[in-house]
C-alpha cells in the first residue's frame, strides 16, 4: 500500500468513528428496550398488534430523507419489537409454509424476523396446531383482490371456531424466475393461485411454455434452480435464496394485487380508535331474514367492510355468513349489534377484535 492510499485508508477509519459510537449508542438503546418490555403483560399477538398500530404513527412524525424508505424502517422496527417481546410460554407461529412462501412474508411483517416460526403444509394444519396447543399464533390467507376468499380458510372457521387476533395485508408483486433468460423457458411453475394471477401475462409473453402446478412458490422456486428450462412465479425473496434471475419482475394482471391475512389466536387486542370486528352467523331459511341481519348494522351506522357467503356442509342451499364491520366488540354500538344479531341468528361467533391492518 502507497503512502497516500495508506493516508486515505486510515482517513476512512477515522470517519467511521462517529457512526461506531452511534452504533453503541443504539445498541445500549436496544437492550433498554429489552428490558422494558420484559415488566409488559400481553401475549405476542398483544404485542406485536399494538406495535404494528403504532409504527404507522410514528412514521408519520418522521420526515425521512432520500433514499430511506418507509417501508424499510417499518420492517426494522418490526423486527426491534420482535427481538424486545415478552418471552411467552409458547411464542411459535404456525404459518403455510415452506418458508419465503408469501404466507411466510406475511408472517414476518406482523411477528418481525425474530419470531419462532412453525412451517406446516396445509390450511387445516395451521388451524390444528394453534387449537392443540402446539402453536401461540397462526397466520392464514383469507381473501385476495384478484382472486376473492380462500375457501379453505372460511371453512377452517367453521370447523374449528378459533378467534382472530389480527390481520396482515401483503401487497403480491409475482416475479418470474429462472436460471438463465427468457427465451430458455419451456415450463413455469408455481402454486394454482399464483398462476391464476399471472394467467394473462404469461399468456401474452409465453404462450408456448406448459404451465404446473405445484404445492408453493417456494417449491417452484427450487425446481427452477435445479432444472434449466423450468421457471417459477415466485417472490424475490424465493430468487435470492435460490441463486436465481427475477427475468421479469411484478407479472401479476393486477397492479394492486393483495392478499389479506387473518392472524389466528386467543388474544383479545384492546380498541385502538381503529379496530374492525369479524363474526360469522346463520340465520333462519325464509324471505329477509340476510336483509333484517344486515339492516342491524346499517341502524347502528356500522359499516361493513366483507361480506362473504359460505355453504354449510350437508344443507342444500343454506349458508354461513361472514362479516366485517368497523369498530371494536368493546364499543357500545358494536356491542348493541351483537346482542340484536344473537337474537336473529341460530349461530353467532364473533370472531375477534383487531386492529385495521395497514399495506404499508
């Protein structure tokens, strides 16, 4: 090394100093933080819901510079509260899986990266390990923009009757990728529902290619590493992690593809001003009855947000009904609602109280 490279070097390390103390300084910080929030009560639905609410206020204080993103400091504050939650009993979260599936993004953008998480194979497993026991928390889809409700889930509901604790909503931006270009692709591969959402791009861009199904985008993502030829819709996250090309990036037919994600669980979150209630309910076979179920909410200026039919299983044209509506079960038009519906219904469960999840 010259003299003057030599100079410059150590110029360098002399500027470094500053941001070093800094990185003290927030280390110091961090473990504060830690032991706050080890004297706090609330389970790690609690936790991270009341954390999640906040950020977006936070953020909205803050005047960030260029080149810093908001959706990049959310995700940092996200995981300081994951590694600073109270160490529950049982923390693990169950999710559909394997992981850099977009079940598991959604999972690490309501728990943070810290989170013990669980990857199981099926909707219905999800359900099985929170009602067991075996899991605190589970993370399933509920609806998606383009391609509606996830029946599996809905009836998983049914069946099951655990409480939802939250909601997470991931914006889906679908990637091809492969090994090598384009032009090389014979085959793509993902899971049903994302080449659903892809189906007019493909189309319109590889119309020869044989399209697969397969069991996740994480297992399309691995078959296109290993085979040449073959591409996979999947999430960036999934090309990192498989030494592969993103050929084409953001592929879905709709730009504001979005799949809600319902947080399973026991917790019972605290109003934050902006809450929303999820019930599911039958009532009786006869003219009006869905009209006289609805008109309970219009009477008390609740809106509802989602409505969705549901076929009982073994009942020729009777259905289930799910709702959403603004506000919190603790309020006292919701709570009045509850109590008109229950007389209307033969079967009320009243899903949860959340927070309204954000995009962001």
């Amino acid at each position: 090394m010259t003299a003057p490279e030599k100079a410059a070097s150590e110029s360098e390390l002399v500027n470094l100093e500053p941001l070093q103390d800094l990185d003290r300084q927030l280390l110091q910080l961090l473990l504060k933080r830690w032991q706050l929030a080890q004297s706090c009560s609330g389970t790690a639905i609690e936790w991270m819901g009341a954390s999640n609410a906040f950020f977006p206020t936070i953020l909205g204080e803050t005047e960030l510079p260029a080149g810093l993103e908001e959706e990049s400091i959310a995700a940092w504050l996200r995981h300081t509260a994951s590694l600073c939650k109270h160490p529950d009993v049982n923390s693990r979260v169950a999710y559909l899986g394997p992981k850099f599936s977009y079940s598991y993004l959604a999972t690490t953008k309501f728990f943070g990266d810290a989170a013990p998480l669980a990857p199981v194979d099926t909707i219905e497993a999800v359900f099985e390990a929170v009602a067991c026991g075996d899991c605190h928390a589970g993370v399933v889809p509920i609806e998606n923009s383009t391609d509606g409700r996830i029946v599996d889930t809905l009836g998983m509901l049914v069946k099951h009757r655990l409480g939802i604790c939250g909601e997470v909503l991931l914006p889906i931006h679908h990637n091809l990728l492969c090994l090598g270009g384009r032009e090389t692709i014979v085959k793509v591969c993902s899971k049903p529902q994302a080449l659903s959402q892809c189906r007019q791009w493909l189309a319109r861009h590889l119309p020869q290619a044989e399209l697969s199904a397969v069991a996740s985008t994480t297992e399309a993502a691995r078959m296109a590493s290993e085979q040449p030829g073959v591409a996979a819709v999947a999430s960036a996250e999934a090309a990192r992690q498989y030494g592969l090309q993103v050929v084409d990036s953001k592929i879905e037919d709709n730009r504001n593809n979005v799949t809600r994600f319902a947080i399973l669980g026991t917790a019972t979150p605290a109003p934050t001003g902006r809450d929303k209630t999820t019930m599911l309910f039958q009532v009786t076979h006869k003219p009006g009855a869905l009209a006289d179920a609805m008109g309970i909410f219009r009477d008390r200026d609740l809106n509802l947000t989602w409505i969705e039919s549901f076929p009982i299983p073994g009942q020729k044209a009777e259905y289930f009904f799910f709702v959403e509506a603004e506000g919190h079960r603790d309020e006292p038009k919701m709570r009045d609602a509850v109590s008109a519906l229950k007389q209307q219904s033969l079967r009320l469960d009243v899903l949860g109280s959340y927070p309204v999840g954000t995009i962001s």
